[in-house]
C-alpha cells in the first residue's frame, strides 16, 4: 500500500503523515515539498504559477513516487504528503501503479484551515489561494478517498481516524 495524504495548505497534511509514519512498524512520510525545494539555482515558486512551476512539480512528483517504490519494495508503508489538484490523480496513479494506492484528504473546516495558516511559523498561504485550494479539494475528483476533517481533536485524533479508515494498525507512538 501507499498513502496519498492531501489538503489543502495549513490542513495538518505534514504534521499526520510524520505522526503517522511514526506510530507505524515500518512507514515513511515523503514529502514532495522536499523534492521541490532540492531545486536552488533556478527554483520557480508556486506563488508565481507558470510552466517551469509545472515542470518542477512534475519532476518533484516523479522523484517522489520512485522513492515510494523503492521503500515499498523495501517494506515500508510511504506516505506520500502532497496537494493533489484534478490533474494530477492520473498522473499519481499511473506513478504509482501496481501499489495499492490510497488517497486520503485532510479538509478542516475552512476558518480552521486559515486560522492554522495565520499562525503558521514556516510559511503561510494567500488566503484567497488557500480558500480555492480547500474547494478544489472537496471536488469530484475526490469521491471515493478516505476524507478526514481534522477541524476538532489533537493530530492523534486525526491518525487515529486516517488509521481506521484504511484500517491500519497503529502502536503507541
């Protein structure tokens, strides 16, 4: 199995995969964040979106589910932490294909949402941006994955109820 962990920016998306990697026997959390950032001569930011953004992304994604492949064949669980718009489910799958792969969205109420990202320490998000992307998010393309909504509760509360919906099977971490 791989995991597709998803939400929009401020959704708790890095700090579940980590808890939940680390309450696993044999799990990895993947950013695809780190992949992205790996590019410093040259980086081209999201906030500007353009065809080098999509390009960097594309690869960023690629790196990472070939790194889900390996940890998978190595018997770890991956979990991948990305945003994953419409047009880039096919391509997940296809990356990923012949691993179980399942999506799961993290979807905090809104105000909840931009409430975590005005307090953010890292980096925050243009809230018009961030209101788009937690739409976009509770589109079609979602129907079918295991949706969380991490509004309420403590990150455990969240793991718990990503780790039941996939039924997996937690220690105490």
């Amino acid at each position: 199995m791989v995991i597709v962990l998803t939400g929009a920016p401020a959704s708790g998306k890095s700090t579940v995969a980590e808890r939940l990697a680390s309450c696993l026997d044999r799990a990895a959390h993947i950013q695809v964040d780190f992949f992205r950032k790996m590019v410093k001569g040259g980086y081209a930011s999201p906030h500007h979106w353009n065809d080098e953004v999509d390009r960097q992304y594309r690869i960023a994604r690629m790196s990472a589910a070939q790194t889900a492949r390996n940890l998978a064949a190595a018997g770890f669980l991956p979990i991948l932490d990305d945003i994953v718009p419409p047009a880039w489910v096919d391509e997940w799958r296809h990356e990923l294909d012949g691993l179980d792969c399942r999506f799961v969205v993290l979807c905090p109420r809104l105000e909840v949402a931009q409430r975590r990202n005005r307090e953010r320490h890292i980096w925050t998000v243009d809230e018009t941006l961030r209101a788009e992307l937690h739409a976009m998010l509770e589109g079609p393309h979602t129907e079918g994955w295991l949706v969380v909504d991490n509004s309420e509760g403590t990150v455990d509360d969240a793991v718990a109820a990503v780790a039941r919906g996939l039924a997996l099977v937690t220690r105490a971490c």
